[in-house]
C-alpha cells in the first residue's frame, strides 16, 4: 500500500497539466467524457512568507507526530472517522469514490442561461476549465462550445465535487469550457440581516442626474482587465532584493491625505468635468474623431 502511493505520488509531480476532476459532462442526452483543471494559478503571484524563530532566525516547522511513533511522511497517513472517543474506523479515498454512482460523477446541465441571470455573489471563487478527456468527446465537446457561443448561454446543473453536491455553471471561453462553483442561496447572508438601517435620500434629482452622467462618462464597453497590475507585489519583490544584497530600507513616512472639504454637487460636478475630459483625451475617441 505505501509502494503505491509513493508511486502515485510521483505521478502527479511529474505531471504538469493533472486533473483536479473527472467525469461526464451531460446535456440532455449528449454525454462526453471531461477532466477539468484548476483555471487560477496562484504560485506565480503570491509571495509567500516562512515564520522564523526570532533568536536564531532558524526556520519553523510543522510536523505530522504520531504520539508512539513520532514525526510521520505523508504517505504513511490515512483518514478516520472518530464514531467514538478515541476510536476510530478508516476510510481510503478509493472506498469513498466508488460510493459515487455514475450520476454522482456526472455534471447534468439542467437548464441554460443568460449571463446577466447570475448575480456575481453566488460565485464562490473556484473555477476550472473543462477538457475533453479522450477523442471520442472532442466532435461533441466542439459543437456545444460553439452552440453556447453562438445562443450566449450558461448550462447550470449540479455534480459532486470535493465531496459535495456543488451547483456549477459551464459557459464557453475562447473556444473552450470554463465551470465555475457557485454558492447555495442558503449560503449568502441576506442584506437585511445585517441590520443597516439606510433611507433614500429626497430631493436630490440634479445630484442624481450628475451621478447618472459620472457613470456614462466612465462607462467602457471594452475595458480592458489587463491594465490591472499588482505594483504591490512589486514592491515587495525589490523590497526582498534590496534586504538580500544587505541593503538598509528606509521608508519616508507618509502622512494620510485629509480629505477637503467639499459638497456632493461640487464633487459631482468636478468628476463628470475630469471623466468627459479623459474619455475626450483618450487616443480611441482622438481615432475617431480624426478618422
């Protein structure tokens, strides 16, 4: 049994692109086989701190300890259930797979979309793209690619995931499928239990009217996330260059700006000058004028 998982283990190491999931993919009576693989990566943007014990700078550890046998690998543990005080029965991974049934491995799209049905706070962040897992699935996967292009539509349905019955959505990105976990309604605290107690203001039509006109100012219908940059993260990186090659840090101290004081119609107003001002300064609009 450690022969195997050490061997497993490898694998997956070895393996750049591995699945996080595998199963079926089901609309209606079109059935093909996808694996699905993680859509966010992380390990290039985070930058990860270790603790340090302060008097000799040497690195913390956490260790897995078994009380007889001391520090244990990993693939020397398994999983258990405490049914009671102090006992245990285990349970291997491969008992709990083959408890799912082939609907359990199966995503059922049960219905399909517009995008703008789905409030953004029912995601809950986990997505993944889904690939055909063998040839037999790529004529079918490519017509339900295009056909859901082509109609903008998301298939909604449910699959067991990570242990639990997940609703999940597919929709089509650049040629390929993309699902993305979603929350249960039961899940999301309400607005109303938080107990803010906010009233609409009255008489306030030209502050609304000049609001309206920030926001179709500042309306883009080809925003462009990529200009986003994580300069934070930067600044950590030269931060850590700098202590590597012995260099002191000195930081000068910045004081809080203090916001002046200002009316909402004059803020309003000088927003809607400073938006009409950049969108008229921006090469498309330049473009189009000249052309």
């Amino acid at each position: 049994m450690k022969s195997t998982r050490s061997k497993s283990t490898g694998q997956k190491k070895s393996d750049q692109r591995r699945a996080t999931w595998k199963g079926s993919l089901s609309f209606g009576l079109v059935t093909l086989s996808v694996e699905a693989f993680n859509f966010l990566n992380r390990q290039g943007s985070d930058i990860h701190f270790h603790q340090l014990h302060a008097k000799c700078h040497s690195r913390i550890h956490y260790e897995k300890v078994c009380p007889i046998h001391g520090t244990v690998s990993k693939d020397e543990i398994i999983s258990g259930y405490e049914y009671e005080k102090g006992k245990y029965v285990e349970i291997e991974p491969e008992q709990l797979d083959a408890l799912r049934t082939h609907e359990e491995r199966t995503l059922t799209i049960d219905a399909f979309i517009t995008p703008d049905e789905i409030d953004p706070v029912y995601y809950d962040g986990r997505m993944y793209y889904l690939l055909p897992a063998n040839k037999s699935s790529d004529e079918a996967y490519s017509v339900m690619v295009l056909a859901l292009e082509r109609e903008n539509r998301y298939g909604v349905g449910q699959v067991v995931f990570s242990g639990k019955e997940q609703i999940a959505i597919v929709r089509p990105v650049k040629n390929i499928l993309h699902m993305a976990m979603l929350n249960y309604s039961s899940e999301i605290i309400s607005p109303d239990r938080l107990g803010a107690d906010l009233k609409k203001p009255t008489h306030v039509d030209r502050q609304l009217k000049l609001a309206q006109s920030l926001i179709q100012g500042w309306s883009n219908s080809e925003f462009d996330f990529t200009q986003y940059q994580d300069d934070y993260r930067d600044k950590v990186q030269k931060l850590i260059a700098s202590k590597v090659k012995g260099k002191k840090i000195v930081v000068p101290r910045e004081s809080e700006p203090q916001p002046k004081a200002i009316s909402l119609m004059d803020a309003l107003k000088k927003s809607v000058e400073r938006a009409h001002k950049e969108r008229a300064d921006s090469p498309k609009t330049r473009k189009s004028r000249t052309a």
